[in-house]
C-alpha cells in the first residue's frame, strides 16, 4: 500500500494530532470521550499503513484505552506527568527537562525560540490566554507540528511551493523535539507506574523517528 504525496502530509497532520491530543490532560468526559473517538477513527482508517510506514500500532493504543476507565487514564497522567515523584522528572515540559538536563542558560534559551516560532504564525496569545498546558508542553509542541503539516497541506493544495514550510518543520523538530522527547520518552517507557503511557510513548517514538528521518531524506527533492 503506498500513499500520494497529499495523502501522507494528511497523514501526518493526522498523527501529530492524535498524539497532542493524548497528552493534552483530559479532566470533562466529553473531552476524554473525544480523544477516545479520535484514536479509534485513526485506527480504522490508517492502521495498516502507518504500521507499514511507520511501525506505528494504533491498535496497541486502542486497546490499550479499551482496557481502561477514565480515571485510570487520570491517576496515571497525574502521577508520572504532574506530581513530580520519581527518580527522573518525567514533566513534559521542554524547558523544565532542558534546565535539569543542560542547565537553566540553555532552558531559557530554549523557550525563547520556541515563543519565536510561535509569533511567526501569530499563536503564542491565544496558546497564553487559551492553553491548559504550558507553550513548551509536548502536547503543545506536538499541536505545533500538527499546525505547520496542516500549513504544508494547504500549500500543497494550491500547488504552491511548501519547501519554507517543510523547513520550518524540519528545523523545529531538531531544535524542540528530537533533543529532548526521544529521551524523555524512553524515561516514561522505563519508569514501572507507566502503563497506558508507556505504549503511548513507545509508539510517539516510532513516529517521529520515522518522520524526522524521512523529511531530512526528502527535503532536497521537494
């Protein structure tokens, strides 16, 4: 099975949205309710392929949610993302991960640029007024990605050259994704109170491995 080239920028639309909505903390039903529905459509509708892209299995995610009630979904949120607890800070946060990491220059510097990604496409005030997360939250990060494939797409659309686009992408995903999510995400998958989070993020790894190696791979030819 192979995918156009408009399909799989949907594709990935799709996916990075899925995975911001999965970390953005769901306290009303309906909100759980709707990412329930948003990773069983996802499932039904691109599980073979993205298995075969991308050895991304919705399927585990969805059975996984299956398996569960809301409030074990909260309790685990709660514990490994909130409370702080642990023998390594799984908040996930880009600035906080970077300070204990790297240090508190390098942190501040971080957030800088990402607020500078942001008023470039005009969003940082309603992410501040609107936003349950803090702007350097993975799923406000992810949502970000999410919003530039969707940028790329409309491009694309028109038959306009999405090239500054895919750069965009490109240089965010180095710059406020792979520095820091890979590690963070194996801290989740190796940390023994995750369950539901530890495919989540064995599966938010397959992806964006996947999807940072093909642009790097592709960008000179689009």
């Amino acid at each position: 099975m192979s995918l156009s080239l408009m399909d799989l920028t949907l594709l990935r639309f799709y996916i990075y949205d899925l995975f911001s909505e999965i970390f953005l903390y769901k306290i009303e039903d309906n909100e759980y309710n709707q990412m329930i529905e948003k990773i069983n459509k996802i499932d039904e509708n691109f599980r073979e392929i993205l298995k075969q892209l991308s050895n991304v299995d919705t399927l585990e995610i969805r059975k996984k949610f299956e398996s569960i009630e809301k409030k074990d979904y909260l309790i685990e949120y709660s514990t490994l993302f909130l409370a702080g607890f642990g023998n390594k800070p799984l908040t996930p946060v880009e600035s906080k991960q970077i300070f204990v990491n790297l240090g508190e220059k390098i942190a501040l510097f971080k957030y800088s640029d990402i607020v500078k990604f942001y008023r470039l496409r005009g969003i940082v005030t309603k992410l501040d007024r609107n936003f349950v997360h803090e702007i350097d939250h993975i799923s406000t990060i992810l949502a970000f990605m999410s919003f530039l494939v969707k940028e790329e797409y409309e491009l694309r659309k028109l038959n306009k050259n999405p090239f500054k686009t895919i750069s965009d992408e490109i240089n965010f995903m180095t710059t406020h994704i792979m520095g820091w999510v890979p590690s963070w995400a194996n801290n989740v998958i190796n940390d023994s109170r995750s369950d539901i989070f530890r495919i989540v993020c064995k599966n938010l790894l397959q992806w964006i491995n996947y999807d940072y190696n093909n642009l790097s791979r592709n960008l000179p030819k689009i």
